[in-house]
C-alpha cells in the first residue's frame, strides 16, 4: 500500500472520527423535590450543547434521573457505564448521591465530574477517577462568616441543617471556621428535610439570641424555615444561606421573607469572568427567566470541559482522566483546574461570592470587588 493511500486512509479515520459523537452521560434530578435544581442543570446543558456544536464538538448524552435518591443515582451509574459506555458522566446534584456515585466511577474507572455538590468527602477519599468543578462546603461556609464579621463583628452563631451529607458536611464547616475565628456556635439544630413544623426549634434558637444564624438548606425547606422564623419573630443580625435553596429564584420571590437573606454562591451574571455575562443574558433569553443560578454555571461549565476533554481523545476513559488531571479552562466560572490540597483530589480552587436578596432578586454583595451592590445589614423583617 502507497503512501498517498495510508494518507488518504488516516485523514478519512480522523473525519469519521470528528463525525463521531462523543457520548456523555449526565446524572440529573429531573423528578423529585430537588427537580427546580436539576431544571437549572438541565438549561446549563444545553446551552453548552449549543457552544460545543460551534467548534465542531459532537455531543451524544445520556441522561438518568435519579430523583434526587443516592440508590437511583447508584443505578443509574452503573446504565450509563456498562450498558451506554459513555467516556465519562456529569453528576449528580445532591452531596448524598455524587458521593455515593464517586465510589464506581473508582470501581469502574469511568471519569466523573460533579458539578455542583460541596460536600467536601467527596474528593477528599483519594479517588482518581472523580472530579469537582464545585467550590465545597468550607468554602461556603468561609466566604459568608467573614463577609459577616467585617459587617457586624458577632460573636454567637446558631446553625441550622437539614439532616442530610449536604446538611451535616455545611454545618461541621461553619462551626469549624467559627471557632477558627472566635465565634461561639451556641445552637446546632438538625432537622429532617420536609417537615412541616420548625417554630418549636425556631424558638429555640430565639431565645438564644444568636447574632447571626447559618443555615443549609434546600429549596422548599428555606422557604419554610423562613416563614415561620418570621412568625416566631427570629430577629438576628444575618441570616446566612449555604446556596442550595438560598441561592433559587424560588425563594427569592418569596419577598415577605426572602428580602435581606445571604447566600453564598458560586457565580453571578456580573462577574467578568469570560462569558459569564453573556451566558445569563443568553439563558434568560432562551428560557424566559428574570434570574440565572449559579447551578445552570456550574452545569455549563462542568459539560464544556468534560466534552472537551473527551473530544480530544477520542472518548478514551484513562485518557480522558489523564486530560482532565491535567487541563486548565478559563471561562464563565474563571480559571478550572483539578489539583490537589489540603487532603483534597482533584478538586478545582474556585472563588466564593455571596448575594444578598434584595427586592426580590440576588444581588452580588461580596467581595467588594465582585459587588454590584451593597449589603443591606443589619437584617429587618420587610
């Protein structure tokens, strides 16, 4: 075979290969009380499908519902890697099933990039073939507890969690930074997602008369925690919110009890960081909406670089790990790069902000040099 064959053979293998699709799988919480989060997600995606599209990237996903439950997520896991034989999969949502998740993507050496969970065991376990995109739990709790100590310098904090990973793992951080700098947590209160009643514990708290109260919380929850701290007359300096439910546009229109709230998140539609801008003006033109979470970020982010990643090579899994291990992205979520810290694996050093809602919408308060508009403090009932 000649020369000008083998050539004409090698460039047809690269265009059918470019024609080739890689194959993702997403693990997603389209159904269940987690589902206004995993919409976000949803939109993120296909946002990012649009912008793969355009250089040339060819996406097939695969995507799982786990309804929000670690043994569905688990499930779903093993479909999209024995059976679909994708490259790698983004996901899941919650803390409780990306950890469980990460554990057969070592088994199975199937890369995982979670998006938006925080829990921070989830890439503290030594595992090689998971990823995190997502700041974690310490860095929300971090971020807000300072940003309340430069306001109003309190010395006593409550802490109140659901009684899940994401809960627990945001409530041991926030203690732990309150005692790193001086603040005595004088009320831990776990509660069980979806109870209808919190004024006995809300009372509780009240009549501790914490200066600022940290909470950690999904949507539903948030709203009515923050109902009935209203009813009971729960009046601290700040009431702080880990993201999750703090962070929803949900919860945002509930304006009797949303107005003054703090929420840590992980990204805004005034950072400058590149096409941040331009991605929420895009969402809320193609989705209709007045406000963009950072989840539908992290989910476009997090998509952007495990499609990339898999593209150049070919959708190889070991290959792939070794390119993201060793990749760097700059972006709507600034810099990405996956290193090791602090007992942390692969885990992206991303940068906290905190919103305020104020009106009805979130607006960036902190850092100064992130902000748009300046925090309203101390906290009043509207």
């Amino acid at each position: 075979m000649n020369k000008r064959i083998l050539a004409s053979l090698f460039a047809l293998g690269l265009a059918l290969q470019a024609q080739t699709p890689v194959k993702i799988g997403v693990i997603n919480c389209a159904t269940g009380t987690q589902a206004p989060i995993g919409e976000y997600m949803s939109n993120g995606y296909k946002i990012a499908l649009e912008d793969l599209a355009k250089k040339g990237i060819k996406v097939e996903l695969v995507i799982e519902d786990d309804t929000g439950k670690p043994q569905v997520s688990m499930s779903a896991m093993e479909k999209l890697v024995t059976r679909d034989q994708v490259a790698g999969v983004v996901g899941p949502y919650s803390s409780a099933c990306a950890n469980a998740v990460s554990k057969l993507a070592e088994k199975y050496k199937v890369p995982l990039l979670v998006p938006v969970a925080s829990k921070e065991d989830i890439t503290r376990q030594n595992q090689k073939y998971v990823f995190r995109l997502s700041a974690t739990t310490e860095d929300y709790a971090n971020i807000l507890i300072s940003m309340a100590q430069s306001l109003g310098k309190p010395k006593t904090m409550a802490i109140l969690n659901e009684n899940t990973d994401f809960g627990t793992s945001g409530a041991k951080s926030a203690k732990a930074y309150a005692a790193q700098v001086g603040i005595q947590v004088i009320a831990e209160e776990a509660y069980a997602s979806g109870s209808p009643d919190y004024r006995s514990t809300l009372a509780k708290i009240k009549g501790l008369k914490p200066d600022i109260v940290f909470m950690v919380s999904y949507v539903a929850d948030g709203i009515l925690l923050m109902r009935q701290a209203r009813e009971v007359g729960l009046l601290p300096q700040a009431f702080l919110g880990a993201g999750a439910g703090f962070a929803s546009s949900e919860f945002a229109r509930e304006q009797a009890i949303s107005h003054g709230v703090f929420s840590s998140t992980q990204w805004t539609t005034d950072v400058n960081w590149p096409g941040a801008k331009d991605f929420g003006k895009r969402y809320k033109a193609k989705f209709g909406k007045e406000e963009v979470p950072y989840h539908a970020a992290n989910a476009y982010a997090s998509m952007m670089v495990m499609a990339e990643a898999a593209a150049k090579v070919g959708g190889n899994r070991e290959r792939l790990r070794d390119a993201l291990r060793t990749g760097k992205w700059n972006g709507i979520m600034g810099e990405v790069a996956f290193v090791d810290y602090s007992g942390y694996t692969n885990q992206n050093k991303h940068q906290m902000l905190v919103e305020q809602i104020q009106n009805g919408k979130h607006e960036t308060v902190w850092p100064t040099a992130y902000s748009s508009k300046k925090p309203i403090f101390p906290f009043k009932w509207k």
